[in-house]
C-alpha cells in the first residue's frame, strides 16, 4: 500500500489540514457495544454469538473475549456484505461517489484507496455533526487518532519523531514515502470532502440556479480552496484504519470492471476489533451471498480473548520492520517500539558482518 499514491505524487505538494482536537476522541467500551447493537438492529442477516463479548484487552485497548467454553468450528459472528464498506458503498454515495469514480478513472487503480480514505474520513466527521450517517456507529470506535484502542503508527508521528527515531532504519523510506504520499492525499481530498463537512457544520452557501426553478441552470459548486478544520486529521486517520485495518475483497465486481484490479479493499466490522496472534483464535470467510462467516478454529475457553493473524509473521515480504511501518507494531514486541529504534535493535538495523 505505501506505492498507493504515486499516480499523485507529482500532482500536488502536499498540504497539512489544521488540527481540531474537538473532532476526535477516544472510543468507549460503551461505543464497541452500541456498534454490536447497530449490527445486530441494523442487517437482518447479521448475526453476533452470545458467547463472546468485547473487553479492555490486556495487550491494550479492547479486544474480542469468549464468554464461555465456544467448540472449535462454532459461529462467532458473522457480517452481511451490506454492513461492510466496500467500493459499492462508496460508489453509491450520494454526495461523492461520482466523484471518487472520476479520481479513479484518472488515476488508476490506486486511488480507489484514496478514495476509500476519504469516504471514510467524509463520514465519520459527518457523524460527529449530528448527520444521519449509515455506519456511524461503526465508525467512532475506529483509531482516528495515536492510542485509541492502544493504535500507535507513524503516520501519527510528528516530524521531529520521525528524524529523531527512523533515520538509517530499514523502514525509513518507506515511513517517509508513506507520510508524503498521505499528505499529497489531503489536498486532493480537501477539495473532494470538503464540501459535504461543511454542509454538515452548516458552513455551505448552496448556489441557486439562473433561472428559477430550472435546476440545470444552478452554477458549478466553487471549489473549497481554504482548509476545511479537522478534515487533514481524519484523513490521516482513516489511512492508518485502512492499513491497520482493511481486508482483500474479492467479491466486488465494480473495481474489477473499472480497472481491471482483481481485488479491492473492505472494511469488517467487528472482526477488525480483534488483536493479533500467530496462532489465531478464528477463521473467516465470505460465502456466496457475501457475507464473512467467522468461526473458531479451535476450542476457546471461558475468558480467553480471541485473535485473528494480521500476516504471517515468516512471510518474506512482511519482515518485523515492515509488519511496523504497515501495522505500527512488532509481534510478540511489549517494549515500546521508540526504545528499540534508539537501541538500533537488529529488528530496524541491519548489522554489519564481523571480518
């Protein structure tokens, strides 16, 4: 994913939103159960086992916990593709789908995560306005800032964090292409979003047509040219959700025929609540209505919490220095990452051979 924006890459410099820290703020235990409520209240074919329930975790944050002995091959939970957000969803969105289509069809493939990115960041601003927003619930238990539900990345990170710490690691021009493909992002996206924030803040003049009336004579929308407050924020946020948290999915068929890509990206509720192991806890799938079916890959007992495996952790295109720049950790690592960078730990420095 750090490749995502390249097509932008000479395009626009990058721009830095102001921040609001009234817009964000951290998610509730109170919040992960209402998100299980709308799940539950919201698709008629989502269904949440009684035997689990979410918890601070002791790994930090909150995480997925049986509330009894569950048998190996047991139903946890399952998601219908409607509760899901998908390229269909933000393609049927009213105020910007047609937009994000048009970023796609100039850009390539790639910008369908820009654009995802900020669907999500539209939304969940909306949200904390007061609209009537579809996923809401879902989205205020997502990590829109550093330490909610324990989230650290570095695309969080100041830039005096980044010089001080990556210089010479081997995740160092990657950190450093992220953060700069991220920000060339924020200006495409102010202009993109930020008509429908401001809407919702009640800070959009709406044109009236020419002639009265006609609806066809209403001039073009002028394009936002300022800032809009909060909005570079979120889409920082929203692409450490989408890094952090999104899954393939291979069972959209309008990325596939608008770019030829054979997967896109989704986001799942719920399952992307649970914590990592390299022995996880679950398996998941999609069945043939779209749904993902997650089930338990072996018998839980009472209390333990349930985990899913992010990445194989031996893959060779995921060593523990990129598991870091993607997820914004290391498996099986407590100590706080800042302190492995300062000690020049092997796991970011390669090590000279001894003659």
């Amino acid at each position: 994913m750090v490749a995502i924006l390249h097509a932008f890459s000479t395009i626009l410099l990058s721009l830095t939103a102001p921040v609001d820290e009234r817009r964000v703020r951290s998610a509730t235990t109170n919040d992960y159960n209402n998100m299980v409520t709308w799940l539950n209240n919201t698709f008629d074919k989502s269904f949440v086992s009684q035997s689990i329930e979410l918890l601070p975790s002791e790994r930090g944050g909150h995480g997925l916990f049986a509330k009894e002995s569950i048998e190996a091959g047991s139903l946890l939970f399952s998601v219908p593709r409607e509760a899901c957000i998908t390229a269909s969803t933000v393609f049927n969105d009213g105020d910007y789908g047609k937009a994000c289509q048009n970023l796609i069809k100039k850009a390539g493939p790639g910008a369908f995560t820009v654009g995802l990115a900020g669907y999500l960041a539209k939304e969940y601003l909306c949200y904390l306005e007061g609209e009537d927003v579809d996923f809401g619930p879902y989205l205020v238990t997502l990590p829109w800032k550093r330490n909610i539900n324990e989230q650290e990345h570095v695309l969080f990170w100041t830039e005096d964090e980044i010089q001080t710490y990556l210089p010479g690691s081997l995740c160092f021009k990657e950190c450093i292409d992220l953060r700069t493909e991220v920000k060339t992002a924020k200006k495409i996206l102010n202009s993109l979003c930020g008509p429908s924030v401001l809407k919702a803040r009640g800070e959009w003049v709406e044109e009236k047509p020419i002639i009265p009336f006609l609806e066809f004579t209403k001039p073009p929308p002028p394009t936002v040219q300022e800032n809009v407050s909060g909005l570079g924020r979120a889409v920082t946020g929203a692409f450490v959700i989408l890094l952090t948290r999104a899954f393939n999915d291979d069972f959209d068929n309008q990325i596939k025929a608008m770019t030829g890509e054979e997967e896109s990206e989704r986001l799942i509720p719920l399952l992307d609540m649970l914590n990592h192991n390299s022995e996880p806890s679950i398996t998941y799938s999609t069945n043939e209505e779209g749904s993902v079916e997650v089930r338990a890959r072996k018998n839980i007992e009472l209390g333990d919490e349930i985990y899913n495996c992010y990445r194989k952790e031996e893959e060779l295109n995921m060593p523990y220095h990129r598991f870091f720049s993607r997820f914004g950790f290391v498996p099986g690592i407590s100590e706080p990452m800042k302190n492995l960078l300062q000690d020049k730990s092997s796991i970011f420095f390669a090590k000279r051979k001894e003659v």
